[in-house]
C-alpha cells in the first residue's frame, strides 16, 4: 500500500490498515502463547503424576 500522495492514496490509509492488522494480529498471538503454556503445564502435571504413580507401585504390589 505504498503509493505516493496524489496516485489514489488514502491519507492514513496505512497506517489505519496496520491498526486493524494489529488489533487482530495481538489477540491471536497472545492466545496462542497462552495456549502454548496450558499445554506446557499438562506435559509437566501429566510427568509429575507419572513419575508419582511409579513410585507409588512398588510400595502398592507390596
């Protein structure tokens, strides 16, 4: 969208379009991220009740 003032240009028009990208683009990404730590924190929870039940099965069997 980089055209020269007078060629049909929109005064702000670029920046109003980067704005908008912006403002869909932020909410995107921060629930991707947020997301990404939920199924962090699943691995390391369903790891932790893993590494707890092998423990716990030698101490069960007997």
């Amino acid at each position: 969208m980089d055209r020269p003032a007078g060629q049909g240009a929109i005064p702000g028009a670029d920046m109003a379009a980067d704005a908008t990208a912006d403002w869909i683009r932020r909410p995107a990404v921060a629930f991707a991220c947020a997301a990404a730590r939920v199924r962090r924190m699943v691995r390391v929870a369903d790891r932790h009740v893993f590494e707890q039940a092998a423990q716990a099965a030698p101490r069960i069997a007997a």
